[in-house]
C-alpha cells in the first residue's frame, strides 16, 4: 500500500485525506499526456514526498500543487480550505513552475526568483523536484521540441540543485531520466556497448559479496547490508569523455556498497577490506572525516579484488545511506538532542542551520552581483562542475571550483583576506597565488596590509567571487584615480576654417591626452572671423601638458592660448 493511502486510512479526515480528496474533485476529468487521469500525476509527486519523509504540510502541498495553475480552483481556496501555511506551500510550487529555463542570460532574473524562494522554505523546492522527477518519467509523451528543453532543463537546473542539498538519489535519477533526450546517440552508443558489462560486474560482485561478510564477521563487525551501486549513464558518460571512451579503465561502473553500526565500524571494515585485497595507492577517500560539501559522508576506497578486478567499495553507517540518499530531505526527521540525533516520528522540523548555512550564502551572493551574466557565469562555473575543497590552517573547509587558486581560496574565507593576499602556503610550502589548488590542501594565505589585488589575478582565479571581488576592487581604485587626477583647460582663441577643430583634436590625441569636454563659440569682438575654443582634458602629467600647449601654438591659426590647471572634475 502506499505511505498516502495508509496516512489517509489512518486519519481519514486529516489533512493528506482532505487534499487528496480536493486535488482529485479538481482534476476530474483531466487528463495527462500520456492518456491517464492527471490526478496520478499529484498522487505521484505526493508519494516522492512521502518517501522523502516531509512532513503532512508538505505532502498535502504535492497533491495540490497543480490545482491553481490548471484547475478553476483559486488560491482563496486552498487558503480556506487548509489554511495559510498550505496555501504558501502551493503558492510557491506554482510559482517554480512557471520559471522556464531555456537559455543562460536570459533566464537569471528567474533563476534568482528561484533562489530566493529557494531559501525562503526549502520545501516549497523539494515538492517542486517530485514534481518534476514524475514529469522526467513521463516526458516521452511530450512532443520532441519540449522533451529537449524540459530535459535540458532538468539536467541544468534541477539536478544541480537536488545536488546541493544532497539528495544525490533525486539529482541521478532526474540526470538519468534527462540523459538520452540530451544525447540520444550516447546514449544509444552506451547501451550497445556498456549495457552488457554493467550485467558482467553484477555477477561478479554477487561472488565478492560473501567474501566481504565473512571477513568482516571474523572481526566482529555484522554488515547491515551489502549492495552494489551501478553507476549512472549519464555520469558514466561524461566519466567516459575523459578515459578516451574506455569502460575499461572505468572501476567503478559497479560499487559495492556496505552498511554497518556506526563510524568506528566503518574504519574497522575499511581495515578488514584492505587486509583482504590491496588498495589502489591514492584512491582511498575519507568523506567522513572530510564531507563532500552537500554533506555527503562515506569511506571509498578502490581495491585489487577477487580476480585481481579492480573494484570500488564504499562504507557507510545507515544514517549516512539515509542523509546521501535523501539528503536535505532527510534532516528533516532528525533533531539535535542531548548531543546525539534522534529519530522523530512525523513531527518534522526544519533542518538544522547548519546545513542551511549555504543557501544563506547564496541569498548574500545573488545580491552582490549587479550583472546578470556575471551573476549566470558565477552559477555556471560554481555550481555546475565539479568541486574541491581545502582547509584553513583552523580545520574549516572551504568548497570551491575544480581549477581555484590560493587568491578564491582567501576570497572565499574572507574578502578582506583576499584582497590583501601576498602569498600562500600550501601543505606547509611556499605556493605561488596561481597554484591550482588539490582536495585536502591545507591552504594558509600570507597576507599584507594594504596590499590591493592585481589586475593580473583575473587571469587564473576560478571562482566567479574572487573575480567580482577583484574587479571590483580595481574599479573603485581607478575612479580614486580619476577623481584626484588633475585637469587643464585650455581656452583658445583661433582664426576660423574648415577642420580646425579636428586639427587640434588631432594634436591632443596624439599627445595621448584625453579631452574630457569641448565646445566653442563665435567670437563677435573679432567680427566673427574668430572662433573661441574651450576644452578640457586630462593632465596627469603636466609636463606632458606643457608640450601640448607648444605643439599647438605651432598651429598658424591659433592667437592665443591660456591654460589653468585643476583638480576637480
Ligand atoms: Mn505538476
């Protein structure tokens, strides 16, 4: 049975009951694309949030969620029928949907819409993604034109952002689901000539499986389960781009996944595993001690197996399974208490701050950009690619691009220690500022008072903050500059002709001077054949300025010219 059905047998007049029963009288009739009732499509959504383990309010909000935007029903309604914070919820779902992605720049000012409802209740999203990964499952019924952009969609916009809240599940399956609409012909190239091998690794971990329990039961450690991960087409693929299109020397198309007790048993398997088949130098990963910046927590390590395969094993204790799995989602049956985390049946509450810290920085990072590309640039390379993360001498780590240097690094800690960053040490060694920075570098930067950052910086930072940070930095010294730099006018009295001007525009321009302001008049006490010249310009160099002055009294024309020098603009 499903967890709605049981909730609604349950408490037959509670409030899951009273949606689906509202959603479904304002669905009648409707149909989806692929010719069945549209309220399954509610129901669905519902059932992901269920799972997920929202809380009521918010499964209520996935069976209603498309009554206003395609029912006559209106949001007054809603409101009095289930009461302010439902008709938020729906509110807000309605408004998500109507955010289109279909290119980069044109799509920011709505992509910050979403950010902002975003941190402004995180559930409002996380209906959205059930929403949308039972869209993905029926997008086949669409026509071809759509299936590409809401694919594209998908994969661009939602997935990263299931990401980010750690609900790795969602983000797989909604780029699995995306994957063959945005590249039919890798994907058809994967399924001749991958498929078959996924299905070899399978058996061949079902043989490993036994070994591994029996090691471990000799240690006293009893596994939770052990299961195998196969992993995704679409991160296989792009996994595949840089091995040369080899699966090969791809091991971890298949994982074997363990769960046991607690951290210290994770440790003690890891152990177990090594005394039993040699580790890959440099491939053991300690995402315990050190999270993934979405929070992700696992040890990994890749082994010579049974067979001398090569073979990626992960451990983890349920709790983390839960959290990497479901992530966001999954805080929010847990509450802090008496140090330890305990389990909370229904009452749900919100997540921990802590796990909200970065959707604050993204509130304060949205609002710093003025330009909207620089603002999409900054996502692009932020958000969507791969991440590192390095350490402060005091142990905080700090999430940053593939590629970024010791100069986001101290950007990313503080601006201030960006901006007067001199150098840096890297793992105790002096690193120059454009050293590409390693997972698990513990970065140290050298910094000086009153140092300003180098235009030449802009060359090799990553991180689309150090680069506004900097320009902005340069910006406002060059208008400093500008607002010290020294003026002269020049006033000049010349016997008019055709060109004149241009002529002694030309003489100014090639002295590299900028003139700032020009006009001139008729000068009547000469009876009109004179003509009165007033121009600024700049006069950084007064010397340079002086000579200005003599190459233009060489010009025949001109009787005479005064110059006063200023300082203001
Ligand atoms: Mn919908």
């Amino acid at each position: 049975m499903s967890i709605i059905q049981d909730k609604i047998k349950k408490d037959p007049d509670g409030l899951v009951a009273r949606a689906h029963d509202f959603a479904k009288k304002a669905h009648q009739g409707q149909k989806r694309k692929t010719g069945e009732p549209y309220f399954n499509h509610c129901l669905k959504a519902a059932e992901y949030v269920a799972e997920w383990k929202l809380d009521d309010a918010s499964i209520a909000a996935a069976l209603l969620h498309d009554v206003v935007e395609d029912t006559p029903a209106t949001i007054e309604e809603v409101k009095n029928n289930f009461g302010e914070e439902i008709a938020f919820l729906v509110d807000g779902v309605t408004k998500l949907g109507r955010i289109k992605y279909r290119g980069v720049e044109a799509q920011v000012e709505n992509l910050r819409k979403m950010f902002l409802a975003l941190s402004h209740d995180i559930r409002v999203v996380i209906v959205k993604l059930a929403d949308r990964l039972h869209n993905m499952t029926t997008l086949k019924a669409l026509p071809p034109q759509k299936q590409k952009r809401i694919a594209v969609e998908t994969s661009e916009l939602y997935a990263p952002l299931a990401y980010r809240l750690g609900m790795q599940k969602v983000s797989g399956e909604l780029e699995d689901l995306a994957f063959p609409f945005i590249y039919s012909q890798e994907h058809d190239w994967l399924e001749k000539n991958v498929k078959e091998k996924y299905g070899e690794r399978e058996k061949y971990l079902e043989r490993v499986k036994p070994a591994i329990v029996e090691a471990l039961k000799k240690q006293g450690i009893i596994p939770l389960f052990v299961d195998s991960r196969a992993k995704r087409y679409s991160s296989l693929y792009k996994k595949l781009l840089r091995y040369n299109m080899d699966v090969n020397n791809i091991y971890d198309l298949m994982a074997l996944r363990i769960a046991v007790k607690n951290v210290e048993e994770c440790y003690a398997a890891l152990g177990v595993v090594h005394n039993l088949w040699p580790p890959l130098p440099g491939r053991i990963k300690d995402y315990i001690a050190l999270p993934k910046p979405n929070g992700y927590r696992s040890l990994h390590t890749t082994v010579f197996c049974l067979d001398n395969k090569i073979t990626e094993i992960q451990i983890r204790t349920p709790e983390m399974h839960n959290e990497a799995e479901n992530g966001i989602a999954a805080h929010w049956a847990y509450t802090q208490a008496r140090g330890s985390k305990q389990y909370i049946n229904k009452q749900a509450s919100f997540a921990d701050k802590k796990e909200l810290i970065w959707i604050g920085q993204l509130k304060t990072w949205q609002r710093d950009f003025s330009d909207p590309d620089e603002f999409m640039n900054s996502l692009k390379i932020d958000f969507f690619k791969d991440r590192i993360f390095a350490i402060t001498p005091k142990g905080e780590v700090i999430d940053l691009p593939l590629g970024a240097t010791p100069v986001d690094f101290a950007y990313h800690v503080h601006s201030e220690i960006g901006d007067c960053c001199s150098g840096a040490r890297i793992n105790g060694k002096i690193a120059p500022l454009d050293h590409r920075l390693n997972s698990g570098d513990i970065v140290e930067i050298i910094t000086q008072k009153n140092k300003k950052p180098s235009e030449s910086w802009l060359a090799f930072v990553k991180t689309g903050m150090a680069k506004h940070r900097i320009k902005s930095a340069l910006k406002s010294r060059t208008s400093v500059v500008a607002k010290e730099s020294e003026l002269m006018e020049l006033r000049i009295v010349a016997e008019d002709r055709i060109g004149l001007l241009k002529d002694i525009a030309a003489i100014i321009s090639r002295s590299h001077i900028n003139i700032i302001g020009l006009n001139t008049r008729v000068d009547k006490s000469r009876g009109g054949r004179f003509t009165a010249v007033k121009i600024s310009c700049e006069a950084k160099n007064r010397g340079k300025a002086k000579e200005l002055l003599i190459k233009l009294k060489r010009l025949k024309e001109i009787k005479e010219i005064d110059h006063r020098f200023s300082t203001k603009i």
